[in-house]
C-alpha cells in the first residue's frame, strides 16, 4: 500500500512511546459536580493523553476531534496554525534541527502523527474515531488515518455544508469534512453492529399513540381516526406531519403499507394462499421479500401482512413506526427508505444517518455568545451536530474523548445528550491553552450544567441547567525525574497505575487500595510493593512478605526495590522480580 512521507517523519514515528507519563492533578476550585466521571484536562494534549493512558486505555468508544485545520489563520482565540509557539517549541525537541526546513505541511504532519497513535490506544475493541478537517489537509489526513488506523477501517468522509459564502470568487466552499475510522470494522461486523437514529417527529407519534391507547383500549378504529385528526392538527412545518403515512393503527401501533417484493428482484417464488380465496396469491415481479414460505407465515401469523380483497394482486406487509418486540419478530421492521434494522425500545422509527449533514455554523456561534454572554470563541462547532453523532454511534455507559476541546463543544454536547435521554455518558476533553481552558471551557461546562442567564432585546433569561459535570486536572510533575528515579510525591495510587499499565497495557481494574495485588492479565498476577519510601523495608520482597501477599495460583510478576527470596525459589513458585525503579519502564 503506498505510504506518505514527509520531512520530520521518521523522527516522530516513535516520538509518543518517548513521551513521559505525568502525573494528573485535580483542582476542586474549577471543577463542577466532580461525581459526574467527566473530566477535563488542561495541558499539552500529546502530554495529557500519555498521562490518561493509565487510566482509560482501550475503554474508549467515540474520540471526537477538531484539530487545528492549517489554514494560516493567525486571529483565532485557538491557533490553527502549526507556526504557534507552542508547536514550534516541541517540533524544535521532537524532531531537531531538521525542524527548519519544514514546510507548514511537513509541520502539521509531525504535529498530528504522534496525537493520532496515542489516541488509538484510547479505542475500544468497537471504537469509532471522527476527525473535522476541511479543503487544506483533508486529502494528507486521509492518508495518514491509513496508515495509522488501517485502510480497511475507513467507514465514511462526511460532508458538513455549513452555508453559502456570497463573497467568494469562485465556488462556494462552505463545507467541512469529518473522516470517520473504526479501530476494527472486522469487530463491528462480528458485534452486527448497525447504527441508526430516530426520524424526526417519530418520538411524538408513538407518545400520540401510546395515549390514545391507553384511553381508547382496543378500539383501533377509534385510535386511527383519531391519530388522523391529530396529524390533521399539527403546523404545516412539524416533523410528525412528514411521517402522516403512518395512519394506520394495529396492536403493534402506527403502520404505514410497504412493497412485499424483493429488493432489487430476482426473490423467491412460492404460493401463498390468500385466506378467503384459498387460491395462490399473484407473486410480486420481483418474487418474495421473504426467503422462505415459513419465514412467511410468520409474518402471517404475527398480523404484519395484509391482504387484498382477493388473490388477484400480491398482499402487502405492514411496516410499523415502532419495531416489534424481539421475543416475536426477527425480521420485520421498518425501513422507509432501505432496510433499517430494528432496534430495542428506545428506538423508534428508525433512519440511517446520512453522510451529509446541513447546519448553518452561525447557529454555533450564536449558541455560545449566549451562553457566554459575549463572543469568545470563533467558530465553535455546533454541540447539536456532535450530540447527534454521539447518540448515533455510541450507547448508554460509553466514553467520548476529546484531546482538541476548543470552547467545550463535545462536553456540551455529552451533558445535553445525557439530559435530554436520562442516560449517562462520560466525556474527557483536553485543552493546551491555559486560558482557554479556564476562562471559556471550564467556564461553558460550568454554565450548562449549573444554568446561566442570558439576555436579549427583550430583557434578561434563565436557562436550567442539564446536570452533570466534570472534573477540573492539570499536569503535574513527570513520575520519575531527570536521573530515572521516582520522586517522593508519586503515592502508590500513581505508580501502580503506571506499573500495572506499562506491564499489561490495560488501565488498572477497580480503585486503587493499598493492596499489593494489582490485577490480573493474560493469567499473570501483578504485584508492587511500594509505601512511597525507597530503600525501606516494606518495599523489599522477603520470605515473610512474599508469604503475606495475596495469593494467587499461577505465574507472578513482583515489582519491588529490592529482593531477599533466591532465584530458585522464585523460579520454583513461578515468579518473575522487577526491581523498582530500574525494571519499570519509564516511558
């Protein structure tokens, strides 16, 4: 497969396993609702994502990024220009005096690689990445995605038409791209995985439904001549009335009639009976939708195929606006413009995203002058857009990471989806520039969790707030100073991180105790013996300590400063001895 090169490239291949792990440090003052499990980090993000490695290394399931664009833009609050001081001062130690004769792409290149393969790690076995990127680096980006993250993983580059530019020259470019990458799309089709997302107005017709059951009993006629009425009633513009073809009304709620051919053609050709006639129904040109005459008449028996008056004319099958319970049906569900699979309960009326999406970015801009008050960030991405590829790809539970944060949009657009589906999702949101970090998007999480006035022409607002939070961090000092030894403020919470994660690759499971026994990978038990004093007793692995640890039948890895058991008996108890800190690795 062809590769990219570019000058600075064989320098920094390798530069993020040469980066140190710096400790995290917590500051109460900025953070807001600490419980939430958000966090956002202030501080190099090359550095910060080392340093959160230990902790959430493989758990990730959606790393949203807007990274700088390269456009030489030098008046943005965020720099995205690779010529920033920030960046020239680490390609000066990254890749040296080769550093001079880089061009801004030769730049922009150094800067992402090591950014791209750290966040990799980050990724669950069923991890997405999504990349914003427009018209300057899209093409190099894509490029460098697969080389990192593997060609076959490419799943889609997304259109962002953000609005016409009257005064441009030429063409209006008002869109941006958003490179989509799995870390395996191989597990995604073991998983079946399938993402869809509710069409609009869909929500509001079941909850229409689900009254005017619950009123009217079983009296379908009744419930469909009144969700006649209803749809009769909305505004012109509402997104239920879009969806009005869903008139009718069964047991299984609102149903509109779908061809029962198969796809494309070329289907199956069997008889089926109409029940009146007894005679063979006329197949549809392009045969059954359904592969077998059993697999038809469940559909049959489950009351999801309508038939005509008499057997001159194929039956046609129900498709429902809410997909049928599991435990029934394995087959049928809606699919208004292909076949959408089904989903579980939440799941109602069912769509595939498409790959372009249209929103004004002036939307964005005014969000955050209003909540802020003021403009301080240009041109924020909008949290709508983010939410909804959020809800789209990841599900209740799962992190989303965000390593350029910018004006906090991705931590909004986490809390609003949790607000607005009563569900929990964790965001980690990291931002280099100190004052951006503080000033606007601690201070923007800050505002929509707790609530924030705003006003307009008509005088002054309050806006509730949706809850949650997030944790304030910034780095602090590296684990081992200039001479390789572990500095007397590591706690054993720090370095058993450290240990048990450059040992096994994995964060350390559960909360960190003062228990020798860190975990288990691969059927090896990993110990450390460290009370923050070196060259003490406690940290030495003797006869008597060894008898007192946790026990564990099977092979053991014993980090420790020092050891007092022979090798031989090490040997015959299947222990492998680490001595801290020299046998740990540092970076």
């Amino acid at each position: 497969m062809p590769t990219l090169d570019w000058i600075g490239k064989k320098a920094v291949l390798n530069h993020h396993n040469e980066v140190p792990f710096h400790l995290l440090r917590c500051n109460p003052e900025l953070s807001v609702g600490e419980a939430s499990g958000n966090l956002l980090v202030q501080g190099d993000n090359l550095l910060a994502l080392k340093a959160l490695l230990p902790y959430y290394a493989g758990q990730v399931k959606c790393i949203y990024i807007d990274p700088p664009y390269n456009t030489g833009n030098e008046g943005w609050a965020y720099n995205d220009n690779v010529n920033s001081p920030e960046i020239l001062e680490w390609l000066g130690r990254a890749v040296g005096s080769e550093a001079e004769d880089l061009s801004r792409h030769d730049k922009w290149l150094c800067m992402m690689y090591p950014r791209l393969v750290l966040l990799k790690q980050f990724l669950g076995p069923d991890g997405i990445i999504l990349i914003s990127i427009d018209d300057f680096e899209a093409a190099i980006l894509k490029l460098v995605m697969d080389e990192v993250f593997g060609k076959p993983n490419f799943i889609a580059q997304l259109v962002w038409e953000k609005g016409r530019k009257n005064d441009a020259k030429f063409f209006s470019v008002g869109h941006e791209y958003m490179l989509v990458y799995a870390l395996s799309v191989e597990t995604l089709r073991n998983k079946k995985t399938v993402w869809r997302e509710p069409k609009p107005g869909a929500q509001e017709i079941w909850e229409e439904y689900l009254q005017l059951r619950e009123k009217y009993g079983d009296d379908d006629g009744t419930i469909e001549r009144l969700l006649g009425e209803w749809y009769k009633g909305l505004p012109p513009k509402h997104p239920s009335k879009a969806l009005s073809r869903y008139k009718h009304v069964d047991k299984y709620g609102p149903w509109r009639d779908r061809d029962i051919s198969w796809p494309g053609g070329n289907g199956p050709r069997y008889e089926v009976l109409h029940p009146i006639t007894g005679q063979p129904c006329k197949i549809p040109d392009g045969g059954w939708r359904f592969a077998t005459p059993e697999a038809m008449q469940k559909q049959i028996a489950l009351g999801v195929i309508e038939f005509r008056e008499d057997h001159t004319q194929p039956p046609f099958r129900k498709a429902h606006i809410h997909p049928i319970p599991d435990e029934l049906d394995d087959q049928h569900y809606d699919d208004t413009e292909s076949e959408d699979e089904k989903g579980d309960d939440t799941n109602i009326g069912l769509q595939v995203m498409p790959s372009v999406i249209y929103k004004q970015s002036q939307v964005a801009i005014k969000a955050l002058r209003r909540i802020m008050g003021e403009n301080v960030f240009e041109n924020p991405k909008d949290y709508e857009v983010i939410a909804r590829l959020i809800r789209y790809i990841t599900e209740p539970g799962d992190i989303i990471l965000d390593s350029f944060a910018g004006s906090g949009t991705t931590g909004h657009a986490v809390l609003d989806t949790n607000s607005r589906n009563k569900i929990s999702r964790r965001f980690i949101l990291v931002e280099m520039d100190p004052e951006i970090a503080k000033r606007i998007t601690a201070e923007r999480l800050k505002r929509i969790s707790v609530g924030y006035d705003w006003k307009d022409s008509k005088g002054i607002h309050h806006e509730e707030g949706l809850g949650g939070g997030f944790r304030f961090c910034e780095l602090g000092p590296t684990l081992f100073d200039a001479y390789g030894q572990i500095r007397p403020d590591v706690s054993f919470a720090d370095l058993a991180r450290h240990v048990f994660f450059t040992e096994t690759g994995q964060p350390l499971p559960g909360g960190v105790e003062e228990n020798a026994l860190l975990g288990i990978s691969n059927g090896s038990a990993v110990y450390l013996l460290y009370n923050g004093v070196m060259r003490d007793s406690g940290n030495v692995l003797t006869p008597q300590i060894l008898a007192d640890l946790p026990s564990y039948d099977g092979p053991k890895i014993i980090y420790a400063d020092g050891c007092k058991v022979g090798r031989e008996r090490l040997r015959e108890l299947g222990i492998t001895f680490k001595q801290i800190p020299y046998e740990i690795k540092v970076r």
